[in-house]
C-alpha cells in the first residue's frame, strides 16, 4: 500500500488498486489509521468493515496498538478476524 520515494515510504493506493485488481480478494484487511486514511480520506478511523470500489474493506487497529499486552483490543482483532476464517479452522 506504499511505495519508496527518495528513501520515503509514501501511499500508493494507485500501485495497491493495480495488485488488488490482479489479485481480486474477497477481503482486504488493513491496520491502522495511516492505512485507513490512505484509502478512505473523506471518512474518519473506525474499527469494522467498510466498502470500497466493491472491495470489502475491514479495517482493524494497527499493531502498536496491540502492545505490549492490550488485551481488549488483542481481543477485538481475534473476533473480528474469526468472524472471516472458514469454518472449523
């Protein structure tokens, strides 16, 4: 979702739309503010699924967040994730 600019990481939804219309996910998920406003820029941060180009987009919080042991949003992140694995995985 980024590329590297004069040693700068940069958003990049062009070169990430470019790879997701290769790939065609049924799920795109993402961690984080900065990704989340890369894609929706018009909308503020929040947790869950939103759509996007007929993408399903599930936006999840970013890993610093997690540390060093939050456990209610360690917790947040398993059930939402769970509800998207396949059955008896």
């Amino acid at each position: 979702m980024s590329s590297l600019k004069e040693d700068v990481i940069i958003p990049d939804t062009d070169l990430f739309f470019k790879g997701i219309n290769v790939i065609k996910p049924v799920y795109i998920f993402i961690f984080g503010s900065g990704a989340f406003q890369s894609l929706f820029t018009d909308r503020d941060y929040t947790y869950g699924q939103h759509t996007l180009n007929g993408y399903r987009v599930i936006s999840l919080p970013d890993f610093d967040s997690l540390l060093p042991d939050n456990r209610f949003l360690k917790n947040l992140v398993w059930n939402i994730l769970k509800m998207y694995a396949p059955p008896h995985s």
